[in-house]
C-alpha cells in the first residue's frame, strides 16, 4: 500500500528530515544555502535491476517512495533527473519531496525532470532557436528558470549528453549548449549546469565549459577523484553540478553521495542501489 503525503512527511518529521525545509536567509534576504543535486536515476528500476529485491521494490510500487526518502536526507533545493521515469512516477516522487517539477522530453528514451522547492517560472527544451537536430540531444537537455525565495531568478539547465568514448556528437551539443547559453553567460547571470554529462574532466568537452566561464563545483571544493558511477565500484567522473555568474562565487561543499541507497554493498549479493550512478550533491552559500 503506497504512503499518502501526510504520511510519508510524518514519517520525515519523526525522523528529524523536512520535507519542505527552505534555506536560511540572511538580512539582505540572500540564501544562505541552496543544495542541489545531479542524478542519473536509472529509470528508478534499481540497480541492479535483475536483483531480487530491486523487482520487488518495483512491483510493489516502493521505488518514488524509496528515492524521495533518501533523497530527502540530503535537504536538497533543486534536483536534476537524467534517464527520468515515467512522468507518473517523476510526479509522485516530487509529490513526496513537496518540489514543483518540469519534464524535460528527450529525442530517444532518456527524458529528464528538474525538481525544485521554489517556484519554476520558465522551461524550455532543447532551447536551440530551431528545430532540434535529430542526431543531437537523444537523452535530454533542457533550460528552467526558478524563481529563488528572494526574488532572484536561478537558471538551471538540465542535461545529459549523448554517450560512448566517441566524442563528436558530444562535442556538437556542448557548442550548441554554449551557443544558446551566450546572452546569459555575457550577462553574468547566475546560472546551473547539472546532470549526466558523460564525459570526464580531462576531455574537451570539460575544457570547453570551464574556456566559457563555467566552474565545476566539485574541481573547486571537493575531496578526492569524485566518482560517480557506477555505484558499487566507482570507476569515472562524469556526473557534475556546474556553476557561473555570482553563485558560483558561493560554493561551499560538492561531492558525490556514495552513501547510503545510493551505494551497492559488494559484500551482499542481494544488495541494490536507487541507481547505478551516484548523486552528485552541491551546496552553495554565503
């Protein structure tokens, strides 16, 4: 039997997690902290997903339930969905997490959701000018703007980038990507770039966000090699939380959550993780 709302915030409360929990503000009314978090989800099968208990999970309908659970620890403001599940079930777990939500349709199989606490007062996918070529974006990329409690526009775009060692379609969507993102990069609007990248920072691809103003958050301030998939042994960096303008003069925390859900325990054979990537989780504040 699946958790009515009231519920599943009740069960948050008693644990000591908000559902709803907003950032503090200072006196000029500027967040104090604003977290996000980039997620491949898997489709939220699990993963896994031949394990037992991860089509259990599946069968039985737990699996919104589960990730918004887990992911609620985290406190997050704002979540990318790359390889997003059905829009029924994007829904629910937004439901869940008291986010608004938007769903990103992708050119193949692979759409994406941006979730967010605040209000979401724009989106567009694809946001190229024209009609999307049908060789580029094939998993998602889209463009939302969230309006932040105090009054500043946030823009925020969702993406996952197509696949494979090959990188010339890649390279053909990060130029597009950079080419729509031109007037607000020059005026020196905050901005996120979250999601699937598939590419690791020691490509061309990476050099060309970082040539156009982009910070990776987690180059900036995190531990270690930062993996991200897959999530019982993580081999690659390719999941990111990306920023610029003057947000990106407040990050305060970045790294992957291998932790948790998120994580296989390789010593269990029935083990499963939410996903076979992990979350990349960034935290930006005064």
């Amino acid at each position: 039997m699946n958790l009515s709302r009231r519920q599943f915030c009740t069960a948050l409360g008693a644990a000591g997690i908000s559902a709803a929990t907003l950032p503090v503000f200072g006196k000029e009314g500027t967040p104090q902290s604003l977290r996000v978090i980039a997620y491949n989800v898997y489709v939220c099968k699990g993963w896994p997903d031949d394990r037992a208990l991860a089509k259990k999970a599946v069968k039985q309908g737990q699996m919104a339930r589960r990730l918004a659970m887990e992911l609620a620890l985290y406190e997050p403001d704002i979540i990318n969905f790359s390889e997003s599940p059905s829009e029924e079930l994007a829904k629910e777990v937004a439901g869940y997490l008291g986010m608004n939500h938007v769903r990103f349709p992708s050119g193949g199989n692979w759409p994406g959701t941006l979730l967010s606490k605040f209000e979401i007062t724009e989106s567009a996918n694809a946001p190229l000018g024209y009609e999307r070529p049908k060789d580029l974006f094939t998993r998602h990329w889209g463009r939302g703007v969230v309006q932040l409690p105090d009054g500043e526009p946030l823009v925020v775009h969702s993406a996952h980038l197509f696949p494979g060692a090959d990188p010339t379609v890649r390279l053909k969507e990060v130029r597009a990507m950079l080419k729509s993102m031109k007037s607000d990069l020059d005026a020196g609007r905050s901005m996120l770039l979250i999601g699937d990248l598939n590419h690791g920072p020691d490509s061309e691809e990476y050099k060309m966000w970082l040539d156009a103003g982009w910070v990776d958050t987690f180059a900036e301030v995190g531990t270690g090699e930062g993996l991200t998939i897959k999530a019982d042994r993580p081999e690659y960096r390719i999941d990111y939380v990306m920023a610029t303008g003057p947000i990106a003069k407040q990050i305060r925390e970045s790294r992957p959550l291998f932790e948790g859900a998120f994580r296989v325990n390789v010593d269990d054979p029935a083990s499963y993780a939410l996903s076979d990537h992990l979350p990349q989780l960034a935290v930006f504040g005064r």
